[in-house]
C-alpha cells in the first residue's frame, strides 16, 4: 500500500499493542479506532457534505450556492494533495468518479428523463448540472480509497477482473437504458450475488485483523449514502419528481441504486496499481 507521510495517518496505523488487553476494554479500544479510522476516510466527504448543509441557500456574498459549493469542492481537493492526505495517483482515479457522476446526472435531469432537479441558479451550471455534483461521487470514491489504506484492506476470492468489470459497465448502463429498455437491476443484482458470493474482506481496526462478506460492506456503505441523500434533498439541494410540493423520504430502491454504485466505485479502485496487489483474486 502507498506510505503516507502525515503524522495522523501514521499514527491510525501504527501497531499498537493491545494483547494485555482483554473482554469489554479491547473491544472499547477497537471500536474507538475503528470509528477513528472510518471518520478519516470519510473526511472529504464529510467536509464536503457539511459545506453542503452550511451554505445559505441564497449563497455568500451574492455568489451562488452552487458555484460556493464548486469552490469549497475544489479547494477541500487541492488541500487533500497538498497535505499529503491523497496521492496524485489517487487523485486521478477520484476525478473519474467525477467524470462518470457528471455524466450520469447530465442524462437524468435532462427534461425529457426528468428523474431528479437543481432548482437553484449558478454560473457553474452546465446543461443544467452544478458542476459541484460530481464531486459528490467523487467523495464516494475517496471514502474508498482512504479506506483501504486506513484499515488495510485486503480483499479474498474477488472473482477474475474481467467479470467484475464487466458487471459494473452493466450496472453503469442500467442506469441510462431503464429508461427505454427496462429496469435489469435485479437481473444484475442476481449475477452480482454469484459474483461476489465467496469474496470477503479483511480489516485490521487497531492491531487484529477481522473479517466481512464483501457484499455486506456494499450494501452498508449504499445504505449511508442513502441517509446522506435524504438530508441533501431535505436542504433542497436537489429534489426529486415526488418531492416538489413537499418533502418525502427518498424511496428505498435508491438505497439498492447507491449499493450498485458502490460496487462500480469499488471495481475501479481496484484497478490502481498499488491496491491490486492486495487483491487476491479466485481462480
């Protein structure tokens, strides 16, 4: 895994020893970093999202909220680099998370597919998508990436990457072709299931390593994301068709979307040079 040089990360993965320690006080102690850990990897995410709930809906100092929010995305960005929180390699990966997000949202709030909106004005609107959208999925992708070094993530029986990647270009386009050609989501939750049945992933907390189905960790980090959408759409900062005359919970299905998303996300992580190796893949 990639060294990091800041003395917090350091200090998250060092060894401690914990072997003296034994019943509830251990588990306390695993649970704390645990939660440390999971706080860190979250960071720009949760910057990110707490810019989101800070910035008046009128915007600062008659500047957009949209565009204030492209601002702050960027400069949380540039300062993950410049604080060696992120590498440059890492970067470019998060970007296409970026990439991949704007796109999709471009063809979902197009009028004639209608299936969300940003009701608010700004310059950095293009084709009627803030441009700050994309980090959105991009804070995905980060949570991911800082995860895997934090916790030291090791991944067992992940099927051949040509058949994970291929899933998740399916799962990509499911989300363009519904429109016209049918919903397949569960025909591919189904092969996902298959895929992904023997995979699980080892951890390591403070100094054990522990272990969980890889499935689960998707459909977790999917059910977040969910509660993060619902507290977005409830600021307004986009809604959806049946969230215009007053605000409703987001549907559930788009908890199994967000866990679809996840393992896109994920199938593209593992592709980096430095976390491949810590892939074990079936044979």
């Amino acid at each position: 895994m990639t060294a990091t040089t800041n003395h917090l990360d350091q200090w998250l993965m060092a060894s401690h020893r914990t072997e003296h320690m034994r019943g509830w006080r251990r588990f306390v102690l695993e649970f704390l970093f645990f939660g440390f850990k999971q706080a860190r990897a979250c960071l720009f995410a949760g910057l990110f999202f707490v810019s989101v709930f800070l910035t008046p809906n009128a915007g600062i100092a008659g500047i957009a909220k949209y565009d204030v929010l492209l601002v702050i995305a960027i400069a949380l960005q540039a300062a993950m680099v410049w604080l060696k929180l992120e590498t440059v390699d890492e970067l470019k990966a998060i970007s296409l998370f970026h990439l991949v997000g704007f796109v999709l949202e471009v063809f979902k709030t197009h009028p004639t597919i209608g299936s969300w909106s940003y009701p608010g004005e700004g310059v950095t609107k293009v084709l009627g998508v803030p441009l700050f959208s994309g980090f959105m999925y991009a804070a995905v992708g980060s949570y991911i990436i800082q995860a895997w070094r934090l916790f030291q993530l090791r991944i067992h029986h992940h099927p051949l990457y040509w058949m994970a990647t291929l899933i998740a270009l399916l799962i990509y386009l499911n989300f363009f072709t519904h429109h016209f050609i049918g919903d397949y989501r569960w025909y591919l939750t189904a092969f996902v299931l298959g895929l992904y049945a023997r995979s699980y992933v080892t951890f390591v907390p403070i100094q054990a390593e522990r272990r969980m189905p890889l499935l689960l960790a998707f459909v977790l980090i999917g059910f977040f994301i969910w509660l993060a959408e619902n507290i977005s759409t409830l600021m307004g900062i986009w809604q959806y068709p049946d969230q215009l005359g007053a605000w409703s919970v987001v549907h559930l299905s788009k908890w199994s979307s967000w866990s679809m998303l996840v393992i896109m996300t994920f199938t593209i992580v593992t592709h980096l040079k430095h976390i491949k190796a810590l892939v074990h893949v079936a044979p």
